[in-house]
C-alpha cells in the first residue's frame, strides 16, 4: 500500500488518478481526516497501516499566488519546512522510503556561455542574457541537482515561498530514504486556475520570461517511475526537457485555441513588479539529465505544451474559442 499525504491538492489529485490508473493500492489520507501533521499521529498511522512508501504532495502554495505567502508566513513554514521534516522523520523511525514534491523554483534563470566560460545568469531578462536566449537557446543550460539554489534566503532575493522550499531540502536531505522531486509551474489540459496554460490566458497582461514547466501528469508518472526503477534516492529536477519563453507558449496558445483576445505583455520587469506582483518570481531552466539517466522518459516540453492544447478541456466552453 502506498499512502498519499495531500491528495485533496492539485498535485495530490494527480497522483490519486495515476495510483488508480496503475491499479496500485494506496490510501490518501487528509488532514480533515487525521492530522498527519503532527509527528506521533503519523508515525501510529505508519506503524499500524505498514504502507511500502509515502508520498507527499502536501504544501503551503499561496492562494491565488505566492504573494499570499508573504502574508502568512506561518501557515508557510508549517506546510512546506516543518510538515517534510516531520515526514522524514516518522518515516525514518518507521524504516519506510517516501518522496517529496519539491520546486524548481529555489532557481533562479539559467546557465550561460560567457567569457570565461559558463556561468549562472540570475536575470535572463536583462539584453545580453535575452539576446543568448533569443539567437543561441541551444547554448542555454539548466540548473542540475548539484547546483546550489540560487533563489532562497542565503541567496537572495526570493519569495518567502521559494525560501521555505529550499530550506525542506536542506533539512530533509541527510533523513532516511527519500525522493526529493522538483515540480515547475505544472500544466495540462484541464482548465483551472492552477495550470499555467489557463494562468496565461486569464492574466490582464503576460510576463516574458523564460522557464521549464512540468506537465502534471507526466510529472506524477515520473516520480512514480523513479520508486518503480528503484532509481537510487536523492533530488531530482522532474520537468519536460527543455525550456520555453511565455511568448512562445502564449503564440501556441493562439494557434491551437485562438482565443478572441491578443496577449498583451508587460513592458518591462519593473512594471509587472509595480502593479501586478508583490514577491519577487522565480523563473528558471532546470536540467533533467540525471531523470532521464535513470531510465525514465519524459516527452520535450513543446510536445507537451502542443498536446495540451489540442486536447484542451475549457472550463466553460462558449468563452474560449472562436466558432
Ligand atoms: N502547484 C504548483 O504550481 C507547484 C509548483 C511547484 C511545486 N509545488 C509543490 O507541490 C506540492 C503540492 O502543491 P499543490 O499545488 O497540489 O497544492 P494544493 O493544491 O494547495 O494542495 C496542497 C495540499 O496540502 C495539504 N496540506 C497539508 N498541510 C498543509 C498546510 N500546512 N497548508 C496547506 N496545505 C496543507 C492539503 O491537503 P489536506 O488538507 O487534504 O491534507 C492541501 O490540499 C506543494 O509542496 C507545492 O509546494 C506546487
């Protein structure tokens, strides 16, 4: 049996539907339900249910966004440091293998060739990294498992989200026998205030930036491949290969949906942080090297992004398409 902890979540709901597809006996279970919150409740419910391996999809995201975060600073660290830590170490003491759903966004930007080399470029809006990006994107590199976050609170700036984030690893990373799994910015084709492919199409106005995404379904199936492999544990960047900018996912958009507006953008980055954001946003390329190495597949980005699209699910159909 495999217990799932947060599955009432966006990211917990697809792991239910991956388990049920898979026909793998799991048991989800919800604070509503059991307060797994707290150490001993968890460690009773793992010495008496025995599960093969825990997954937890549970976190403090923000509501509608991370700016959220900034205003309850303790629900935050509660969700995302203390609930993880508390996980690693029933299931240390319990002796069971579990996985947690970590962020790629503890990043910031990508790797660059420069000068004197590569090197790690924070701001991939600035000209000279943009013009990279823009006529040589086969030069660009992500950021690996090894690399140090580079959006948290020993290197800032970063949001208080992203903060808390990089701190579970840290303080899960030396605890048992874990998955660290690194979700990015998660879509498909449901439409819902949580996938970005929606997000796009319902802000007033977009914000370039360039960035790997992890579908939501591949994403769950990936991790769940890893455990099946027996892949040895550690942290993993689990995105779609590649990156895209929101231009061109905003230009898919408009070729698979053609929605009756145009997409207007931000004119710069100090606009959107004046009136649309509060925290900074963390916008990065990760690198799924060591995901694939272990046997894993995961299909590029793009093909995603264009079969997302052209399956798409409108939460209300009559406001979407043209006829
Ligand atoms: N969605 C994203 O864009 C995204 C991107 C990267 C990483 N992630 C990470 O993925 C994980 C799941 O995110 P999600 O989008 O599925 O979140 P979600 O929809 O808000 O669901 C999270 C679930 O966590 C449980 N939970 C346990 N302790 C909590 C606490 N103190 N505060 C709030 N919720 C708590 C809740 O389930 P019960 O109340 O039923 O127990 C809740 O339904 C999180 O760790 C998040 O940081 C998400």
């Amino acid at each position: 049996m495999i217990l799932l902890l947060g599955g009432t979540g966006y990211i917990g709901q697809a792991f239910a539907s991956e388990l049920h597809a898979r026909h793998l006996e799991h048991r989800s279970l919800s604070r509503h339900e059991l307060d797994y919150t707290r150490f001993d409740v968890l460690l009773g419910v793992l010495r008496s249910a025995r599960p093969q391996f825990v997954l937890n999809a549970a976190g403090y995201t923000g509501k509608p966004n991370v700016d959220a975060c900034e205003l309850d600073p303790g629900g935050t660290l509660a969700g995302n440091l203390l609930l993880p830590q508390t996980i690693a170490q029933a299931c240390e003491v319990a002796g069971i293998p579990w996985g947690h759903v970590s962020s790629g966004c503890i990043y910031s930007g990508a790797k660059l060739p420069g000068p004197d080399g590569v090197h790690a470029v924070k701001d991939l809006t600035q000209p000279a990294a943009r013009s990279i990006v823009d006529t040589r994107p086969e030069t660009v590199q992500g950021y690996t498992e090894t690399d140090l976050p580079n959006f948290c609170f020993p290197d800032p700036p970063c949001s208080f989200y992203s903060g808390t984030k990089a701190m579970a690893e840290s303080a899960i990373a030396g605890l048992g026998s874990s998955y660290i799994w690194r979700l990015r910015i998660p879509f498909d084709e449901f439409d819902s205030p949580r996938n970005y492919l929606s997000k796009i199409q319902n802000y007033p106005r977009v914000y370039e930036n360039v960035n790997s995404l992890s579908h939501r379904r591949d994403f769950v199936r990936a991790c769940l491949d890893l455990w099946a492999l027996r892949a040895p544990f550690g942290i993993y960047n689990v995105t779609n290969p590649g990156w895209v900018t929101t231009r061109q996912v905003a230009e898919l958009i408009q070729a698979r949906l053609k929605p009756r507006r145009e997409f207007a953008y931000w004119a710069s980055d100090a606009e959107f942080y004046r009136l649309a954001a509060k925290t900074p946003r963390s916008n990065c390329v990760l690198d799924v090297s060591k995901l694939l190495a272990t046997g894993v597949v995961l299909r590029p980005v793009l093909e995603a992004l264009d079969e997302s699209l052209q399956h798409w699910q409108p939460a209300h159909p009559w406001s979407v398409t043209e006829p």
